[in-house]
C-alpha cells in the first residue's frame, strides 16, 4: 500500500474516531441539560467537544502527508492518540470500519439521487 492510501485510510479511520467520539459526548450533554445540570453539561461541550472537533477539523491529507515525511514517529504518536481514543471509548475497530462503510453507501446513494 502506497502512503497516500496509508493516509487516506489513516484520516477515514481517525475522523470515524471523532465522528463517534462527538456523538457519545453530545448524547451525555444533552442528558446533563435534561437533568438541569448546566455546568457540567457546558464543562462537557468546552473541554470533551471541543477537543475532537479541533482534532476532527486537524485531519487534513496534506498535513499529514508532510508530517509523515519529515518525521514518522510523530505521525505513529498521532496515529496512537487515535488508536487511545478508540480504545478509551470502547470503540472496537469493526464497528469503525462498518461505520466509515455505511458512510460511504449513504454518500453514494444520496450523490446518486442528485445526477
């Protein structure tokens, strides 16, 4: 596999990470709003959401290209993180891969409906 490709998966896999990652963080925000805790509901959105919408929004091909070619372990220290993420929010890589998956059919299907 060439390191294009290598990267190309890297940002599906880790932006699928994010993606899911947002998802769990909003669904426990939307539980602390509806039990009238507010702070911690706002503590939740600055320091849990935030992070990986930075994170999600960094997951550029380019950067990591050039990042990848200049230094390898710093791209294996992000590609890591990643994996840590994954891991710390029990989201095993099958349901990742089923997820960047359905993503694409959905894609397809709708980029279809507008020919």
């Amino acid at each position: 596999m060439d390191i294009e490709t290598k990267i190309k998966d890297f940002i599906k896999y880790a932006k699928e990470v994010c993606l899911q990652n947002l998802f769990l963080a909003d669904n426990i925000k939307v539980d602390l709003k509806n039990q009238d805790n507010l702070f911690e509901a706002e503590r939740i959105e600055k320091e849990v959401i935030s992070k990986y919408e930075n994170i999600y929004l960094l997951l550029e091909e380019e950067t990591l290209l050039n990042i990848y070619k200049k230094d390898k372990k710093i791209f294996e220290k992000i590609k890591e993180t990643i994996e840590k993420m994954a891991k710390d929010s029990n989201l095993k890589e099958e349901y990742i891969k089923a997820q960047i998956e359905k993503r694409r059919r959905i894609k397809r299907k709708f980029w279809c409906r507008s020919c």
